[in-house]
C-alpha cells in the first residue's frame, strides 16, 4: 500500500512540475524581458544624447573618423 502511495504522489509531482516549470520559466522570461525593455527606455536616450552632442563638438572642430 506505502509503494501505491509513494508510486502515485511521485506521479503527481511530474506532472505538477511539468506542468508548472514552463509557465514559471516564461513568466519569469516575460518579467526579465519587461525590466530590460524599462531599463532600455531609460538609459538609451541618455547615451545617445551624448553621443550625438560629442559628434556634433568633434564635426565642429572639423575634425575626422
């Protein structure tokens, strides 16, 4: 009867876990993939920015690549 038992929850945490690791792992890409976008949005422009007004100072200077 132990056996049966432990036979069947072993059964029954396969397929919790097959069930529920994929949608943890893409909740977990979404969440990641969410973050990176916001930090990218923020942090971006700013170097951009400068880079762009560091391009402009050096095409004033007349200087080359």
């Amino acid at each position: 009867m132990e056996e049966v038992i432990s036979k069947r929850v072993r059964e029954m945490m396969e397929d919790v876990t097959l069930k529920l690791v994929p949608e943890v792992t893409q909740t977990i890409i979404d969440l990641t993939l969410d973050r990176i976008e916001k930090i990218v949005r923020e942090v971006v422009p700013d170097i951009a920015e400068k880079a762009i007004q560091e391009e402009i100072k050096r095409l004033q200077k007349g200087e080359k690549d």
